[in-house]
C-alpha cells in the first residue's frame, strides 16, 4: 500500500490531478493521503502509459533534479528527426511525412489527455510542456486549437481543425471499418479449421429450457472442475466425446430475434425444447417462426419424457400441423426424448448436436484477428465496463485493440465461463472481456484492430456519427416498405416478398392469408412469415426486423412500445379497414420487387446530308429528317447500310444556330453525337426512347 500522494510524485502529476485519474477509471479515494492498493497503482501506470510504478519512477526521477525538458523533448525529437527523413531518404514521399504528422482536431479545443495520445506522448508531457507557457491544466482539463499548435509545432506535428466537407465522407464510413478489416483478406480453404457448433435454446415457458441446460451444465462443465466457480458470460462450453458445443443461455426466442434483428447471427443450431404433456403451445409456435425465419438447423428435444401424462404422438402430430417433420414421420428434422429431471436422453441430444453441426461442416479461421458478437454486457463493481463476447473467426487475446459497438478499448482480461483467467479464445468460444471504455449492446459486433490509435479513432467517429443522428433526429434507415417496393428493381433472381399479418378475429386472418396465396405469380414468391390474431406487439417488429419483412395489420391496433420498436427498427408498420386495399397494395409491391421491363420506341429517321468538321473531335452532321420526329432526350443509332456504327446519346441538337428541343419530319437540323465522329453524308440516324414498363406478375 502507498499513499496516493507518493504515487502522483512518482508519476509526475499533482495529487488533484492523480484523483482526476483514480474517478475516470472508477476507483473511488478519500484524499492525497488515501493508501492505493498494487492493483490500484498497476491502473493508474497502465493509464498513464507506464508499464510499472518502477518504470514511472525511472523515467521521472531525473526530471525533478536533472534536466526537465528531457522527458519531455526526447520522444518527439525522434520523431522529429524520422519525419525529416525524407529529405535525404528517396524511398520516403514528403506526402506519407506530411499525412503522419497531421493531426485534425474535430473540435477548436481537445482535453490533454486526448492530445497527448494523438501525438504518442504521455499526458505528463503535455502538461509539462503547457506549464513552460504558463498554463495550469489537469489531464483532463482542455486546451484551445492555438495551444495545442504550438506544442504540436514543437514536436513536428501539423495541428487544425477537421475541414467541414470531410466529416461526412468519414462518418458513415465509420461502422464500415471492421467489417471492412475482416473481408479485405479472405479466408482461403486450407485456413479453414472445423469450430464447435453454436446451440441456442428456445420454447414456451416452463417446457423446461433452463432445466435442461443446467443438466448439461452439471454433468458436463462441473462435473471436472472440482471448486471450480461457474462465471454467467451468456455462453458456455461442453465437451462430449472429444467434441465441443457452446451454448448460448439467452432468455427465448425475443432475444435471440433481437441479437438477429442487429446482423448478429450467433446461431448455428436451435434446439428447440417442446414438453411432452403439454405439447406446443402458442410460444412454441412463435419460437419456430423465429427458427424457420433465421433458417438455421433445428433440432426438437421431448422434454418431460419422465412424467405419466407424456404424449409424444400428439406433440409430433402438432409439429406436423405447424410444418415441422420429424424424422419418425418421414421428415428430415431430429427429435429427442430427453427428461431434465433425470437426465435421460441428454446424452443422446447431445450426440444429435454434434452430427447435425458435423452435417453443416462448421469451419473457421483461428490465426487472424479475431471477430463476432456481444453475448451481453454490463457495468460490474471493482470491474468497470465488460462484456461477453463470442468469437466467430480468428482469436481474441489479451492486450488486443478491439472495437466493440461504439466504443473500444485494449484487451486487459479474458474470463472463460468457469471463471478462469485465459490468454486467448479461438472460434466459437465465448468469454467475458475487461478493459473497454463503456458498456456495448447486446448483439454489436466486435473486431480486433491494429493497434490502440486506429480503435480509437473508428470508435470516436462512431459516436460522433450516432451524436449527430441524434441530434438531428435522424430515424433508423427502413429496411423495406411497399411505397420503395411499387417502383424498386431487386437484383436477386428469385423475388420473395415477406408479411407479417395481425388481424382481428380468424376468420379475417384466414380470408386475408387466402387472397394473398390466390395472387399467381411465376416470379415472385410472398411468404408468410407468420399471421395470428391480435394487436402489433413488440415481439412481431423484431421478428419483421430479423426477416425483412413488412408488418400488415387489419382492423387491428399497436400495443405500447411497438410504435417506438417499429422506428427504432425501420420496419414498417401498415394498417387497413379494407381488405381489398390491403391485396392490392401486396401486388403493386410483388411487382415493384421485378425489374422493370426495358422498351424501345422508334421516333423518328433522319439522314446526313454534309458534314461540319468544327474541330478534331468534334464534328456535326447537317441532317434532313425524313420520317418522325428528333429530340433532344432521344437515344441515337447511327447506320451505315445494316452496320450500327454507334449507339448512344445526342450532344447538341439545332435548327440553323439555335439549340432545339425537337426537330419533325421534312426539317433540317445540325446534330453532334455524343463523343463520335466516325460519320459521313449518306449515314442514317435513328432516334429512339426507352421506356421502362412495369412487368405483370
């Protein structure tokens, strides 16, 4: 234990400023003479870029008697001296010096802190260099544009202000930073190496979900782990017969359709638990919508196996009235009994686990930086911000730069899920992380960056592009509506228009999903995602954000917070008293999703008759229309005898010196192609219109 006051002489700030440093990093002191613990004194040096309190005391004690400008000066001079280099180094551009040493602040004023990290400096430094100009300002304190030039100018470095026009150029290239890192390599086939299949869990209320994974749990994590302390991180591993499953512990089906809705598609394999008394039951229903939606491997787990009143023929008749086939009944998907009370049949899901994901042949890159997802994050006592993380690719070690959501931080712990401290986690393993600056969403992704300046920079243009969003009231992009679909061309193939519909009573429902069935069409598919009876809720936007879908209510109303979930989503969200409205606003958006047919339509023929050579390149032929009409807009063809000499648009258009907008029939005119000049008197030329025609279902 050491006095604070003797920690701050040791790393060269005041007393007050060491406090302003213990509160950023949530360690709460009473005053200077406040003991610090070792732990304490490590996040103060890791803080303050000091690797030790040794280190910092080296590196200080001769700035109190010796020379001070030492410390100060040494780093940047080096700096100084590599940034001249090109001067006498050919192989260095002075554009690569110049774009180095540039440093853009957003703001006319920036917090030391912040500035000494733009520079590679430690905040002591700066502060050291602010008080040689009689200025007095903590760590955290700012300083203005002219302060912070003057000491940039010092150590070699260009300081101004960020120019308006290249904000937002940056800004929305923010959020595609990471995925951009990722995809720039890709991953050739002999990097590949098999990862453990991701298992979530999903059913209705007290089918028995959490009994059963904590049978899985007790069996097969603690059982070899004698004392060991099992950590909540969202996710935990098993390993059966040399193989291993992870699993991820979500609440149901809303959180996993939340986590999807955000991009993160965690899952590989949806068990999908169902008890044998009481059969499927409307959350049932909804989990497999949720599954079916997410198009991933579903497995079917009988629970309850143990009880008298279990009926596991009218459960797979069920699951076959809501088009799931087991493999009993000549379908493809497994089906399990299994009881959580005694543990029978666990082992035999878990083996069906395993053969399904060996099916899916689930690979991964492990030597790259890593990349996944949020499991789930919190604020923790004594820890800070943290968060639990799988890794879908590459691995994760400590002292990584990782960018996670809107904010980042350097890597400086990772928790298995058996409370264990470990250096690395490779694909498909979730672990709980220390060491970022606040707390991410459930669901964000995260990636590994090169080093702490490029994480941070990624993370600081996020936030401000979220600030400016929120400022401006800016709604979440719409993922799809009818109004962008009745004109819009999709490139894909095969056209699929997704609905959700929520009506008042069942007969509406069935009449609605009827007429929307009776729509023929060869070229697009509407697919149901799901229609019941009853208001909009929550639960139906997210599943209409994860499908894409669009949400078609009829005589039918929101219930609280589905307003809010829909704009905050971009789902839209339509209503209607009239049925035939509805069908008919489906169909203009079943063929808005066609491209649009093309359609050619011959105006008009003119001949040239002489040729005006005006310079080179351009030239203009002097034409008589024999037929139709020539307009400005037209398309041209140009013809020698059957030979299409060029096929384009028309420069200038005009009758004798004037621009014209259409010349007719028995005219002459003066036309010039558009960048062609290979023309001579006796060419025909065609003007056409292309229009684009709506294509019938």
């Amino acid at each position: 234990m050491i006095k604070l006051h003797e920690v701050a002489k040791d790393v060269d700030v005041s007393a007050e400023e060491l406090i302003e440093i213990l509160q950023d990093i949530d360690i709460a002191v009473e005053g200077p003479d406040s003991e610090l613990t070792d732990e304490q004194i490590a996040k103060v040096c890791d803080e303050l870029g000091y690797n030790s309190i040794e280190t910092a005391r080296t590196e200080n004690a001769p700035a109190e008697t010796a020379e001070p400008e030492a410390p100060a000066t040494e780093e940047p001079t080096a700096e100084v001296a590599t940034d001249a280099a090109p001067a006498a180094e050919a192989s260095e551009s002075e554009a690569d010096a110049v774009d180095s040493n540039l440093i853009e602040l957003k703001k006319p004023k920036v917090i030391v802190k912040d500035f000494a990290l733009m520079m590679d400096m430690k905040p002591n430094q700066v502060i050291t260099e602010l008080m040689r100009m009689n200025i007095f300002a903590s760590i955290n304190a700012e300083i203005d544009l002219k302060v912070a030039k003057a000491i940039g100018e010092k150590h070699g470095f260009t300081v101004r202000k960020e120019e308006k026009k290249k904000a937002p150029a940056s800004q929305p290239k923010a959020k595609k930073i990471a995925a951009k890192k990722a995809a720039a390599a890709p991953d050739s086939p002999d990097t590949l190496l098999p990862r453990p299949p991701v298992v979530t869990f999903m059913g209705h209320v007290d089918h028995g979900k959490t009994s059963l994974l904590d049978r899985i749990r007790d069996t097969r994590v603690t059982a070899g782990e004698s004392g060991g302390i099992t950590q909540h991180i969202g996710a935990y591993t098993v390993e059966i017969n040399d193989h291993k499953i992870t699993f991820l512990d979500t609440p149901g089906h809303a959180a996993f359709t939340a986590m999807r809705a955000r991009g993160a598609n965690l899952t590989d394999v949806v068990v999908l638990v169902v008890a044998a008394d009481d059969g499927v039951m409307p959350q049932t229903i909804e989990a497999i919508k949720h599954a079916q939606a997410a198009g991933v491997c579903i497995i079917i787990a009988m629970n309850k196996m143990d009880l008298r009143s279990a009926n596991p023929d009218r459960l797979k008749q069920q699951l076959q009235e809501n088009e799931i086939m087991v493999e009993d009944w000549g379908g493809s998907i497994g089906c399990c009994p299994v009881s959580a009370m005694t543990g029978e049949g666990v082992d035999g899901l878990l083996e069906r686990i395993i053969l399904e994901s060996e099916m899916l042949e689930l690979k991964a890159n492990p030597n790259k930086p890593a990349n996944g997802f949020v499991v789930e994050a919190q604020m923790e006592p004594g820890m800070g911000p943290t968060a639990s993380l799988l890794v879908k690719s590459g691995s994760l070690n400590v002292g990584d730069s990782v960018v996670c959501g809107s904010y980042w931080g350097r890597v400086k712990a990772l928790i298995s899920d058996q409370g264990k401290k470990v250096r690395s986690a490779g694909p498909s393993t979730a672990v709980k992380i220390m060491g970022l600056t606040s707390v991410p969403g459930a669901g964000d992704e995260f990636q590994v960056m090169e080093n702490d300046r490029e994480a941070r920079g990624i993370s600081e243009e996020m936030q401000q592009e979220d600030r400016t969003q929120a400022l401006e009231g800016a709604a979440t992009p719409k993922k799809m509506s009818l109004d962008d679909l009745f004109g819009a061309a999709a490139t894909a193939e095969k056209k699929e228009l997704k609905v959700i519909i929520k009506a008042d009573v069942q007969g509406s429902l069935e009449a609605i999903s009827h007429s929307l069935k009776g729509i023929k069409s060869d070229k697009v598919d509407i697919k149901i995602i799901s229609n019941d009876v009853g208001n909009i809720t929550v639960n139906d936007v997210m599943l209409a954000s994860a499908s894409n879908a669009i949400i078609l209510g009829f005589h039918t109303g929101k219930e609280n917070g589905a307003n809010a979930g829909a704009k905050r989503e971009g789902v839209e969200v339509r209503l209607y008293s009239i049925i035939y409205e509805l069908i008919d606003d489906v169909e203009s958006a079943m063929k808005g999703l066609l491209d649009r047919e093309l359609r050619e339509q011959v105006i008009g023929e003119a001949e040239i008759r002489e040729v005006f050579e005006l310079s080179k390149k351009s030239k203009i032929a002097g034409c008589m229309v024999m037929s139709g009409r020539v307009t400005a807009k037209a398309s041209i063809r140009i013809k020698r005898g059957k030979d299409i000499l060029f096929e384009g648009l028309i420069g200038s258009l005009k009758r004798f010196q004037n621009e014209a907008a259409e010349v007719r029939q028995g005219q002459e005119c003066g036309i010039r192609p558009n960048n062609f000049t290979n023309f001579e008197a006796g060419d025909t030329i065609e003007a056409y219109l292309v229009e684009k025609i709506t294509q019938e279902l």
